[in-house]
C-alpha cells in the first residue's frame, strides 16, 4: 500500500520475481498532483510520514553506485523511470528491472534485513544529480511486504 504525508491510502505496487528474470513493478496510486514524478526503490522498510518519510533512507544501492541513469559510475539500483500522474493525479506504470531481486539471502535482495521501500517524490528524476536526481519532496511511500500465495485446500 502506498500512503501519502497524510496517511491515507493513495494506492498500491505489486512486485513480482519473473520466472524469465528480474523483477516486475506494477504501481497504481491517486491523488498525485499531475505531472512527472520519479519512483525508487528505498533502502529501509520504514514509511513514517511525520518525518516527510526520511526513513525510508536512501535509494536502495547494494552496489555503491552514483545516482542515475545518464552518470557513467551509476546507476543505483533503486533508480526507476519517472512516472506520469494525469490530469485527475492518477499515475500507473509497469516495470521491469534486473537490478534488484525477491530472493532472501542475495546481495541485491529487497528482503533484506531492513527491508525496502517505494517512494514517490514530488518532481521528476533528472537520472544524474547526487544523491538522488533532484527529485524534490517525498509525496508517497510503501513498505514491500512479502506475502504468499497459498494454495487452495481440497474440501474434506
């Protein structure tokens, strides 16, 4: 679930370990204001909006990368593309990165011991200022939470 500074629910990321490789990101969130806004990967699980979701830390960099797509000793592997909030505020988007995987236990694991979350920032990534591409204010944050299918059981 995705929350803004005022603790409301603005929506959800769904994130899958594909079976061909990495790992794909579906985000639907609302109440965004319209225009661009980048999307990362956070290093730590922890969403509290009464800090504007400093938390978070920073982008998540198993690595030790500079920031951005377009700085040749980057990028982070938190680093996503920039998202579009329409006229209405709303924003989807799909991803796919092989930067990061589900797997506990690997170096570039989201479930590591602290956790990972997703942010949205007010402004666009411009994919090469340090620390973190000009991105402006946090608007939304996500805590990924591991959960398990579980199949359905045969009626006795």
């Amino acid at each position: 679930m995705l929350i803004n500074t005022k603790g409301e629910t603005i929506g959800h990321i769904q994130v899958t370990e594909m079976a061909s490789g990495g790992v794909g990101i579906g985000l639907v969130a609302t109440g965004l204001t319209p225009g661009v806004h980048s999307f990362h990967i956070h290093d730590k699980g922890v969403c509290d909006r009464a800090v504007t979701f400093e938390t978070a830390g920073g982008h998540f960099n198993p690595t030790g990368k500079a920031h951005g797509w377009n700085n040749a000793a980057g990028p982070h592997a938190g680093d996503l593309p920039n998202i579009l909030a329409d006229g209405r505020g709303k924003a989807t988007a799909g991803v796919l990165t092989h930067d990061v995987t589900l797997r506990p236990g690997v170096a570039n694991s989201l479930f590591d011991a602290d956790g990972s979350s997703f942010v949205i920032h007010s402004g666009p990534d411009d994919y090469i200022s340090q620390p973190a591409g000009n991105a402006g204010s946090r608007v939304a944050c996500g805590v990924l939470v591991h959960h398990v299918a579980l199949k359905p059981q045969p009626k006795p």
